[in-house]
C-alpha cells in the first residue's frame, strides 16, 4: 500500500500560492482545528450501536494498539469491505450475550462493523481539518475516503455539510457499501443519500437542516 504523506491532504487545491503572507499562515494554522458538533462521548451514534463498538474485543484491543493517523488508515485499506453498521448476519444473534459478546460485539444488536469501530477509532483521535482532507482525497481506497466522508456526516456541523459534500457529488469512484457486497454506488451517489436521507441500513445519521436541504433538492 502506498501511504499518503502529508502532501495528499492537498491535492484537489489548485491555484495555491507557495508563499504566503503570516497573517494567512496564522489563519491557516488556527482553521485546522475542527469544530465538532453534538455529543462528544458517543459521536452522535445510536446508543445499541456505541454500546456494542465500546465492548467490542476488536476495538478495545486491536484499535486501542493504533496510535497513529497513519495506522487507522492502513487499518482501513486491509480490513474494511463495507459501510453497513453490522456485520452481514450477525443480527440474528441478538440476545446472546456472556461469552458471545468478545467476538466483535455480538449481543444486543449483533457484531458491529469493523468500519463503525474504525470510524469511532477516527473520532477518539480528533482529526484535524488536513487529516480529514487526507482521508476523503486519498487514492488507495474508496473505504478510506467513504470513513472520511462519514467522519464528516456524524461529527461536523450539519449546517456544513453543504460545504464538505459539494465539490464531491458527481466523484465518480465506484464502492460496495453493503455487507457481502452486492449495492454499489458512487461516492457521488452515496454523498447524495446522505445528505437526503436519514436512514443507513439499521441505523440513522444526524438530522439534516432544512436550508441544507434545500440546496440538496435544487442540486437535483
């Protein structure tokens, strides 16, 4: 795999000048903090969904061993096939509990996704407007600009999303968001859902604003 240095957060900005004046370094430098949005506990996710990420074996060992923006994402290229919240199948076993929940989550709801514990994983280390860049640029992976993409519908402010998404409604890179493949889409396509729809599989996203809406509705 071929990792992203610091140079891929920029690409997609033309026109950049390569010296800049300090004032606009220091405006620079200050807007790479993000601002966040809702519950900084749970990542606004439902709380059956959070419950089984946090008790999971995969992310209170495996991830809790990624200390580094670079490792999530090489986590991300290998392990994450799919953008549904639950494993394919693993619904059936809600109920089980005891032994069966060190699996990945299995309980009350089931195993929970690897990419809902990486994105929950992406969140604990509150990325930075150029990490963020980084990931829904990045050319490795569809998976991995999907997270990024998902990072910014959960915990930015909704009133944004606008901002985020637009340059990026007709991407025409091709990715299989269900569990055992089978719904492909672009990553045009899918930015579209989300910014009209609540619904993802078994779960929901944040409300969308009703001026975000609208600029929806008359993209379309």
């Amino acid at each position: 795999m071929r990792d992203d240095d610091d140079a891929a957060p920029g690409q997609g900005y033309e026109g950049e000048e390569e010296e800049e004046e300090p004032q606009q370094q220091q405006h620079k430098k200050q807007s790479n903090t993000l601002t966040l949005w809702g519950n900084m506990k749970t990542m606004n996710l439902n709380s059956l969904l959070l419950t089984n990420i946090q008790s999971s074996t995969y992310f209170k060992v495996q991830l809790y061993e990624l200390k580094t923006y670079h490792e999530v994402i090489d986590e991300i290229y290998y392990k994450v096939n799919h953008l549904e919240p639950w494993e394919k199948g693993s619904r059936k076993t809600a109920g089980q509990t005891g032994m069966c929940g060190g699996v990945r989550g299995v309980g009350t709801g089931g195993i929970v996704s690897t990419a809902y514990c990486v994105l929950y994983k992406l969140f604990t280390l509150r990325l930075t407007r150029k990490q963020l860049m980084g990931l829904i640029n990045h050319t490795d992976s569809p998976y991995i600009r999907a997270l990024g993409f998902m990072y910014v519908r959960y915990v930015l402010p909704p009133a944004d999303l606008w901002s985020w998404f637009e340059s990026y409604l007709e991407d025409p890179e091709e990715i299989d968001v269900k569990a055992g493949g089978g719904l492909v889409m672009t990553i045009g396509e899918m930015l579209r859902q989300w910014m009209s729809k609540l619904e993802w599989f078994s779960t929901l996203f944040p409300r969308i604003p009703v001026p975000v809406q609208k600029q929806v509705r008359a993209y379309r």
